[in-house]
C-alpha cells in the first residue's frame, strides 16, 4: 500500500520541495508519481510508497499544515500484474 496526495495548481515547485522535505523530516520519503511528467495534472501527484493503513493518518497528519497547498490524500492499495 501507498499514501498518495496532490498539490493543488496553484502550489509552485519551491513549495512542493519545502513541503516534501517536512514530509522527510516527518519520517516519510515522498517522490512524484509521475517523475519528469510535463502535463501538470499528473506532475502534481506523489507518493509515499511502502506505507501501511495507519500511516494514511500519519501522513495526513504531518501534511494538516500545508491543507491550503493539499488538493487530496488517500490510500492506494498495491497492485499486482495479472497473469
């Protein structure tokens, strides 16, 4: 499982970096879903990958403070290619 989340379009890059670092300090490595992706949209997803059902809250927690910068943040189950 993974927490993911998503700046909201007005949220800059220098932001998203002072946010993601607070995030690392909190004990949680956040990195862009989608890395290098142009179409702001998707460049504005990230995750925490290798998280667990109690640290959704955690990790919503730590971003309460940044909740004008947070367009969302929820769980996203693993998946596993079909064979």
């Amino acid at each position: 499982m993974s927490v993911q989340f998503k700046f909201k379009d007005t949220v800059g890059e220098e932001r998203r970096r002072e946010i993601v670092d607070a995030l690392d300090r909190a004990g949680f490595r956040a990195r862009s879903l989608f890395p290098g992706q142009k179409r702001p949209q998707l460049a504005s997803i990230f995750t925490v990958s290798e998280a667990d059902a109690k640290d959704l809250k955690a990790v919503s927690s730590a971003l309460n403070k940044f909740d004008r910068d947070i367009e969302y943040v929820e769980a996203a189950p693993t998946r596993k290619p079909a064979s």
